[in-house]
C-alpha cells in the first residue's frame, strides 16, 4: 500500500493557498489567518510547517521558481525549434492566458516590489531573470549558428527580448486591452520579425 506524506500535502495546500493571496492581496495585507482561512486548516497546523510569513514566502518563491523553470526552460532547450516558434509560444501563452497564467504574473509583480524590501527575495529574483537571460541568450546563439538570424550581439539581443516579453507578462496581468488578444499577438510578433529581420531574409545586425 502506497503511504501518503500527510506533512507534504499540507504544505503543499499553504503554499498554494498563500500563493494565491499573494498575487490577490500582496504580501504585507496578507495574514496568517488569510493563510489559515484560504487553506482550510488550523493556525496550529500552518506554525507547525512554517514559523512566519518571511519563511512562507520564501518557499512560495522557492515553488514558483521551480515551476517557472519547468515551463519555460524546455522551450527555450528544444535545438528543433525555431527562436520564432520559441518566441511565439511565449507570446500566445502571455496574451491567451487563462486565469491561472494571470496569477502567476500577478504573483511576479508583487515578488518584484518585495525584491527591493528584502534582499533575500531581491536574490532569488535575480537568480530567475540571469538563469532566463543565459537560456535566451542560447537560444539567440543557437538561430544565428542555424542561420535563421544573424546579429552581432546575441546577448544585448536576449536582453531586449525578454524586457519586451516581461513587459508582455506583467501588462496583460492588470489590463485588459479593448483589442482581440489575436490582433495583439500578430502585432508583437511581426514586431519582433522585424526586429530581428526575418520577414525577407533581411538579418538583424
């Protein structure tokens, strides 16, 4: 019979449940009570996991790290696909987002203001973005060696893709254009077409 970690699936609900206020309320209008309330347990149960809000909240980064990482990084790893097809699905995943994508970039918005509070949150944040600047960094080398585009700086390139993607992320999380999110992500990506000159053969240099 297969034993089931009962520790783990607590943790594992506080850590969801306090994910979720966290990119509803923020993390200084969260309480332990929200917590409580939100994951359906006693105060008892969540101090036995985690003595305060600055060690649930690390773990909460310490999740979404790993979860960010598992989504993005095989795109960006996968040598058979094109850095168009790569950027595209980021695009589509960002402006057709369901509710939970939303959350999800809600929850980096909140995480970014903290960085500047605690320095614990500002490294783990830092980690995230060099580790996705290193792997779009590849990807950028990995086009031009296949020639499907051709620039002098794949590094200043992987930088003003992902300041363009995160602009993506963090915008369509709050706001909602009055434009279909198709006619959007048509713009953005002939946009980036031209940027990088791929519409006529034309490389960026």
């Amino acid at each position: 019979m297969v034993r089931v970690d009962v520790h783990a699936i607590r943790r594992e609900q506080i850590l969801c449940a306090a994910e979720r206020l966290l990119a509803q309320k923020g993390w200084s209008r969260t309480t332990f009570a929200d917590i409580c309330k939100e994951a359906g347990i006693s105060n008892g149960v969540l101090t036995y996991h985690f003595k305060d809000k600055d060690e649930i909240l690390l773990a909460v980064l310490q999740k979404v790290s790993c979860e960010f990482q598992d989504k993005q990084y095989p795109v960006l790893e996968e040598e058979s696909q094109s850095l168009q097809s790569k950027l595209a699905q980021f695009v589509n995943d960002n402006l057709l987002a369901d509710e939970k994508q939303r959350e999800f970039c809600l929850l980096s918005l909140h995480l970014l203001s903290l960085a500047t509070q605690k320095p614990e949150i500002g490294q783990w944040m830092s980690q995230i973005h060099t580790e996705s600047f290193q792997q779009t960094q590849v990807s950028v080398e990995q086009a031009c060696v296949q020639g499907q585009i051709e620039v002098r700086d794949p590094a200043a390139v992987a930088a003003v893709l992902i300041m363009l993607l995160s602009g993506i992320s963090v915008t369509t999380a709050v706001y909602d254009f009055p434009v279909p999110a198709e006619k959007l992500i048509d713009e953005v990506m002939t946009m980036i077409r031209r940027y990088l000159k791929m519409d006529d053969g034309e490389k960026h240099t």
